[in-house]
C-alpha cells in the first residue's frame, strides 16, 4: 500500500468530501492562499476558488457563530481554529450555541459542522501553541471529539466528520503532520465512535489516543524485549467514548495503564479511568496507573517541554509500576 | 413591501396585540407560578419586531434575544406551542427542552431566541454567509438589544458581513438598558448607530414606537440587502413596560420615564393612525381585541394541559 503523511491524508480527505459534496466548503485563518499554518488545506484554494475555500477575518467566536448559522441553513462547514489554545475565543459560541442548538430546539434543526483544529506540545511554542485541551470539549455535551493518531484514521475519520449531521471537533496534532503511514488508493471512511487496538498483547493494556499512542506502540516494542505484553488502544474518538474496545482489552490484561498527553488534573485520563472502573472493576488486579502531562503550562525550553509531557521512558515506568 | 390597507392593517394590528396579551399572560402566570423558571418579556417593543418581520418574506430568516417571545410571535409562531414551550410541556414548539430563552421554529425560518447576549449575531451571520452561497435571495434579521453592541461577537460579525456583503440586517432594539445598566453608563459611544460607522455599514435609526416607520426603514433595507448590496444597521428605539426579569424591583428608572413611554404605547399610536385614516373603524379593533383575547385564554389552557415530557426524552434530540 502506498504511504502517504497525516497531513496529505487530511487534506485528500477534504478535498474528496468537497468534490464529493457542493455543501461542503473550508473556513478559517490562513487556510486559503496559505493553505493553513500546518498546510492540511494546501492547494484546495486554487482548485476550488474563493467560494469554497474562504480565509476569514482573526475572529474566532465568529468563525464558529457564523459556520454553525451556515451548518444551520443548508452547507457543511468545515472550519478551522488554528491552534487548540485560541478555542478560548470561541468557546461561547461552541459549547452554548453549536452543542445545545438541536437538544434547546427539541431535535428539529441539525448541524452538519465539523471543527478542525490542532493541539499538542512538541515545538518548543510555549504556552500559547502547545495545549491539549480535549477535556473541555469531552465536558460538553452535544458535540462530538476526534483524535487520530495515524494516516489512515486521520483520513477515513475526517470524511466521516465531514459527512456526519452532528457537530464535531476534530483534533490534529501537530507532531504528527509529517509522519508517514499507508493509506489505500480507494476510498474508505471509519466510524466515529470506535476506538482501534493497534497492538495486541495479554499482560496489560494502555488506553491512549493521538500523539501518545505512537509514544505508547514504542514503548510497548521495547518491552516486548524484555518479556512484557502490551497492548495499546487507540481511542481514536475521546466522546462518544468506545466502552466495549476498553471493556474488551481490560478483561484480558486485568491491568491499566492510561497515557495522555493533556494536564494530569482534570484531565482526560480522569474520564477514561472512570470509565474502566465503571464498566470493567471486576477485572481489575492493580490500581489504574496514569502517565500524563505536568500540570504546569507548557514551557518553551526544550528540557522542560521533554519533561511536561509522557515520553517512551515513562511510559515504560508506569507499564512496570502496574505490574508490581 | 405590501401597501398598507385593511388587510395588512388588521394583521399588523393583531400581532401586536397578540404578543402584549401573550406577554401579560406569561406575567400572570408567573405570579401565579404556573410559569417557572424566566421569562423576559417583549411587552412595549411590539412595534419593531413586527414591524420588522412584516417585511420579510415566509423564507427570509430572524435570529431573535432572550427577549424572544415577541419575535417569534410575528414570524408566524404557534401562540399555542409557544406558550407551552414557555411551560416546558411536551406540546412546546421544542418539546419543553428549550424554554422561553430558546423558542425556535426553524420551519417558519426563526432561527431562535438565545440565552446568550449577542448569541444570535454569529448564526444570523452565517445564515447570511450559507445565502450568499447558495445563491439565494432571502434576507437575514438579526435582533439584539443595546446591550449585546458592546461584546465581541457583534464587532467580529460586523466586519465579516460587511466585507462578504451579506444580506444580514443588524436590528438593535435600543430599549435603554441592558438588565439593569443604562446605555449612558455602558456604552461609550451614546448615538448606538455610529457603532456600524467603523465597518463600512450603512445605519439608521428609528421610532421603534412606531410600526409603521419601523417597516418603512427595515423595508427599505431589506430589499437593499435582498439586492446583494450587503448588510444594514439599524437602531429601533423602544423600550420595554416590564422589568428585565420578573424578579427585577426597576429601581434603576424612573415612573416618570415608564409613564412617558406609555404614552407612546405602539398599540395606541397604530390604532389612532388607522382610526384617523379611515383604514379600520373602532368595532373593527374591538372585535381584534376579543379575539385575541380567546386565542391567548385557549393557547393558555392548551399550554396548561399539555403534559410534560417523558423521562426518557432526557437523552433524546441530542444527536441527529
């Protein structure tokens, strides 16, 4: 199979769906002339024109108020916030307008939205440009969040979003944008909702999503030398959340390790870990283990930027912490 | 724009006397706590929000305040499923999920009341966006108060449908104050329409008491914006008899300013015009007057008697 990058999966998803679909069309910052600050949407603005592929004004709460009025009213936005850190501008209009609109309407309107946006630590950006966020938006109901970790998810999840009557934030990161996976040639979607195990293994689980599950997979391999089974799911969506894959990975292992790369408090391991207690104590012969980020904002020095989020050797410490 | 004759008169007549009886009804109730929860009520400004709405076609959109109720009236809502959506009953225009600060009909093109000050500006901005793309000739009208001409979002919208020339219609209802605070104490720049100024929009203002000069200036700009020439401020000056909540003592105005309003009652100056114009003769607005009054009394009862919602519609209408 052909390999293609995070990026270059993104954008044919995009530009499949835009070709696709008439309603569909692009709306953010820099997206257009520059293709967007990663370049997720390079070269659809000379395809499609200023129609489609629209640079906005910096107006975050009105990228997000006015593509919901368009999702509203017969299009299919996909906007873009730039950066995860700047859905702070937006957030009004995104979890009091674009989340409750159906549910406050008693279901008699639908909102065909998709956010795009792109989180995560790794460039020395400081605190402004390096935040994972994802606990928010799992805190709202009436939206739905997607992180995927790979190419091939990246692609078949973002057509899926874009296709899908239910607004959703769908989160890149920005690590992966250069990393390469295969992706077939065919078209494909994936589903929304379901979480995918990307290593097998019997002695215990690691429930992670995004940058972390490649973190994960490497450290999974390195333990694998030394005698210790690991297997790695990827949660692909953080909500709705994939209860059954966990469940399933859970009662195998009996023993959980989650990584995420978000602030330990309040974070999203919080949830999933809830979950597993929630749907599968029983099976369960050690406390759930968490490897997280620092609760700290994030620091510009690269030593201290290392340190704020999980790395393979971490990883590896609370995989030996759980079996103790 | 339709000429005004007995026609229009009567129904422009009976619109505003529907949302005054509609709103002195969810008053009563309230007292009577039948009605729980909020309700801010439209009483007073009825001139502007049909005034407005009677410009519109049925297919032109309106983003309403969470002074809704009024708006929703005029763009042809349900006084029935309103009144029980107010009660939160099962029969409400949203199932009794939304309330009075969320009344909606997306089929008559009411793209909802919102809890949110200025929380409608991004949606009517964007139903104005999605017609320019689709190449439709419908007009957006986008209703705020005072208030909401001070947050981001409005300077934000503005800007964006000024310069993809929107077919959006900015209507301020300047009813003085925002909850408690006057537009003299909030508002750095007293003359609200030279806030469309910085933008390239063009604004006006108008006698908001009046329904007539409200439906002579949002007409005229309508069909500027139906034209494609983008978008219009407009500054309606009103004002409304209730406090901004139930709960609300108005110890931040004055009698003499309630009285001098009352006096310039939009019912009172309409049926005075038609009267002195020979357009509708006394009995004719007596027999309005009663009817309304039965559709209000049986639009209440079928709101009181509808039944609540079933437990499991908790988790439903989330999702589509």
């Amino acid at each position: 199979m052909r390999e293609i990058t995070y990026r270059q999966a993104l954008n044919e998803a995009i530009d499949e769906e835009m070709q696709r679909d008439k309603k569909v069309f692009i709306f953010g910052e820099d997206v257009a002339i520059y293709g967007g600050v990663y370049g997720v949407t390079a070269g659809l603005w000379k395809k499609y024109g200023d129609e489609r592929v629209m640079d906005t004004p910096i107006s975050e709460n009105a990228i997000v108020g006015t593509a919901l009025g368009a999702a509203l009213t017969g299009m299919r936005p996909v906007a873009e916030i730039m950066y995860i850190d700047f859905i702070g501008l937006c957030m009004d209009q995104l979890n009091n307008q674009v989340a409750k609109i159906r549910y406050m309407f008693g279901g008699k309107c639908k909102v065909p939205l998709t956010i795009r946006t792109e989180g995560g630590a790794g460039r020395t950006l400081g605190a402004h440009h390096s935040q994972s966020l994802e606990s928010w938006l799992i805190h709202i109901p009436g939206i739905k969040v997607v992180m995927p970790s790979i190419p091939y998810d990246a692609k078949g999840l973002l057509k899926s979003a874009i296709r899908e009557d239910n607004p959703i934030v769908f989160i890149e990161h920005k690590m992966l944008y250069n990393i390469k996976g295969p992706v077939p040639e065919e078209e494909y979607t994936l589903p929304i909702g379901i979480a995918d195990v990307k290593k097998e293994g019997k002695d215990v689980t690691i429930l992670t999503y995004s940058r972390m599950t490649l973190f994960s997979l490497k450290a999974a391999e390195e333990l694998e030398k030394e005698g210790i089974s690991v297997e790695v799911v990827d949660l692909r969506t953080l909500f709705p959340m994939d209860i059954e894959t966990m469940v399933n990975s859970v009662k195998k292992t009996n023993r959980v390790v989650i990584v995420e790369e978000d602030c330990k408090t309040g974070g999203t391991g919080a949830e999933i870990g809830m979950k597993v207690i929630e749907n599968a104590f029983d099976y369960l012969d050690a406390p759930i283990i968490r490897v997280a980020g620092a609760d700290v904002p994030m620091p510009k020095s690269r030593v201290l930027e290392k340190l704020a989020i999980p790395d393979v050797e971490r990883i590896k410490a609370g995989v030996k912490e759980v079996l103790k | 724009m339709g000429k005004l004759d007995k026609q229009l008169a009567l129904k422009l007549l009976k619109q505003m006397m529907e949302i005054r009886k509609f709103e002195d009804k969810v008053m009563e109730l309230l007292a009577k706590n039948i009605a729980e929860g909020g309700s801010h009520l439209y009483a007073g400004m009825e001139a502007t929000g049909v005034g407005a709405i009677s410009v519109l076609r049925e297919d032109d959109y309106i983003t309403s305040t969470h002074r809704g109720h009024g708006h929703a009236i005029a763009k042809d809502g349900d006084l029935k499923t309103l009144m029980a959506e107010i009660l939160g009953k099962r029969t409400g225009v949203c199932k009794g999920k939304g309330g009075s600060l969320h009344l909606a009909d997306l089929s008559k093109g009411n793209l909802g009341a919102n809890g949110i000050v200025g929380g409608g500006i991004g949606i009517a901005t964007g139903a104005g966006l999605s017609i320019k793309m689709q190449k439709q000739d419908k007009v957006v009208i986008c209703f705020f108060g005072d208030g909401a001409t001070n947050n981001g979002i409005f300077f934000e919208c503005l800007n964006m449908a000024s310069l993809w020339k929107l077919p959006v219609i900015y209507l301020c209802e300047n009813n003085k104050y925002g909850m408690s605070v006057s537009v003299e104490r909030a508002s750095s720049v007293k003359d609200l329409t030279k806030k469309a100024l910085a933008f390239g929009i063009p604004s006006e203002s108008v006698d908001g008491q009046d329904v007539l000069a409200v439906r002579e200036v949002v007409g005229k700009w309508v069909e500027n914006a139906r034209k494609g020439n983008g978008p219009a401020f407009i500054v309606s000056n009103t004002y409304r008899y209730y406090g901004h909540s139930r709960s609300d003592p108005r110890i931040y105005r004055t009698r003499e300013e309630e009285k001098f309003w009352r006096e310039r009652d939009p019912i009172l100056i309409f049926s005075s015009k038609m009267k002195e114009m020979g357009i509708l003769t006394e009995e004719e607005i007596k027999e309005i007057d009663k009817l309304t009054d039965k559709e209000i009394e049986e639009a209440t009862e079928y709101a009181i008697n509808s039944p609540d919602p079933e437990p499991e519609e908790l988790y439903t209408d989330l999702y589509a």
